[in-house]
C-alpha cells in the first residue's frame, strides 16, 4: 500500500530519450524538485508495439519509480498515455498522474486553414485517448496523419538532422504542405528534438506545437492540488544532483545522447525490469 504522505519527488518515463524533452520542460517550470527519469530502452520503440504490452511495461515502470520514491508519475510517452495512462491511475489510486495528449485542442484554435498535420506512432493514432480528443476539439478541423515510420530510431541514434531523418520527414509532410496544412502537432515526445528540421522543410508560414510546456504546466498544477500529502521528506534532495537517470539499456549511449540532446553530462544507471 501506498501511504497517505508521498514523497514530492517526480517520476519520468518514456520508451527512450523523447521523454528528456518533457522533462526539461519540467526542470524549467519546477528547478527545485528531484526528478527520476527512466528510458526503457531495451524495449524501444513503443509504437510498434500492441497496447497490452506497452501496459505492461508501464506497469512495471511505475512501480519501480515508486519504489525509487516517486510520488508522481508523468508518462512522457504518447504510446504509453494511450495504452496505459487509464490502466495506471486504477493501478495506483494513490499516485497523481500526468500524461500526453496529442495537442489538438490548441492546433484547432490556432489554425487559419483548417487543416492541421499530426505526426504520431501507430499506437497513439489507434488509442481511444487520440480519438476522444479529436472528437471533442477537432470539429471542422481536416487532420492529415502520418506515423513518420522510423524516426524514433533516428532520434535515439542521435541523427537529427541527417539525410534519413529528413527523408522520412519530407515523406511526411510533403503531401501534407500539398493540402495547405499551417500547424503541426507533434504526437511523440521524441519528436521535439527535431523541430529545427521540421521547420527547414514545413518553412515559416507551419506553426509547430511542442506539447512539452503545457504539460510541465500540468504537472505544477498537479502538484499544487496534491500539496497537502505530499511529505516534506524527499528521498533524493541531501545532494546537489537533482535528477537521477537510469534505463534499461546501455547506459554510455544513454549518456551521450543525453549529453547532445540536453547538453548536461550526468551519471547514468542501468537496470533490469525484466
């Protein structure tokens, strides 16, 4: 059982690295909690993956960073909000959660043409949580969808702006720039990282949406509503390190794609969650 008073540490986790670009919004919006991160990177990427599986990896996940003394969790993994961000907050009642939603809503508003582009995995496209929120906000909106095949790969390699990468974003959005898109919505965490190279090809007139700081908004607020169980004891905080990296592949490539992405050098552990 989970006890009433929670620690305020926050627990981050993605298929792989995508997930660094909501945590460094949440280092902006938050600097003085502790953060845990971990890049399920044996089983990356997610998106391919059937939801079942994906549940039970988030499952697992979850626990782990609880028992690390996270005492929220924030799924920073569009498959993963999709398959699972229902299964977890039944799973742990006693944990606040905060996941992804493909932004939308906002795209909706924003946009003079009409017609918005979605850059997502094959999960995210197929979960109910993408199909609620395009119910509800996507009204007299065309959506053009493409699951950029491949990417994800190219990102957790750290090639953001290689020949490859870029192919597979002109196949994407080429027939979307046909039909006048003027927003895109990026539907994977890890796809942030390569805005610079989706605004090369889109050009100026394309808005990009990056999710990231709305959802480190969300957290704070989470955060706030909780405030009265969290304890003050926070597990991670005698030390100068405020986040505390682990994942479930080899931890050199982990760092130097941290260190490219982010820029920050830090120590990173490996573990098993099989």
């Amino acid at each position: 059982m989970i006890s009433q008073a929670i620690s305020r540490s926050i627990g981050v986790f993605d298929s792989g690295v995508g997930g660094l670009s909501v945590l460094r919004a949440i280092r902006q919006e938050l600097p003085d909690n502790t953060v845990i991160y971990l890049a399920d990177q044996a089983h990356v990427p997610y998106g391919s993956r059937s939801l079942e599986e994906v549940r039970r990896f988030s499952e697992v996940i979850t626990r782990y960073l609880v028992d690390q003394g996270a005492g929220m969790i924030v799924v920073a993994c569009n498959t993963a909000s999709a398959a699972a961000l229902h299964f977890l907050r039944e799973k742990f009642p006693g944990i606040p959660f905060v996941g992804m939603e493909p932004a939308v809503k906002p795209a909706a508003e924003q946009t003079q043409s009409g017609v918005v582009g979605i850059l997502a995995t094959p999960a995210t496209f197929q979960g109910a949580l993408y199909a609620s929120v395009v119910e509800r906000f996507a009204s007299g909106v065309i959506l053009l969808q493409d699951t950029c095949p491949g990417l994800v790969g190219q990102i957790e390699a750290g090639d953001l702006d290689g020949p490859r990468s870029r192919r597979i974003l002109e196949e994407a959005l080429a027939p979307m720039l046909a039909q006048d898109i003027d927003t895109i919505v990026l539907g994977c965490t890890h796809y942030p990282f390569v805005i610079p190279l989706i605004q090369n090809i889109a050009g100026p007139g394309v808005r990009v949406i990056d999710p990231a700081p709305a959802v480190a908004r969300q957290v704070r607020r989470v955060l706030e509503a909780n405030e009265a169980r969290f304890s003050q004891a926070n597990p991670a905080a005698t030390d100068s390190q405020q986040v505390y990296y682990y994942t479930t592949g080899e931890p050199t490539r982990f760092q130097s794609i941290l260190k490219q992405l982010t820029g920050e050098s830090a120590p990173v552990a490996h573990i098993s969650l099989e």
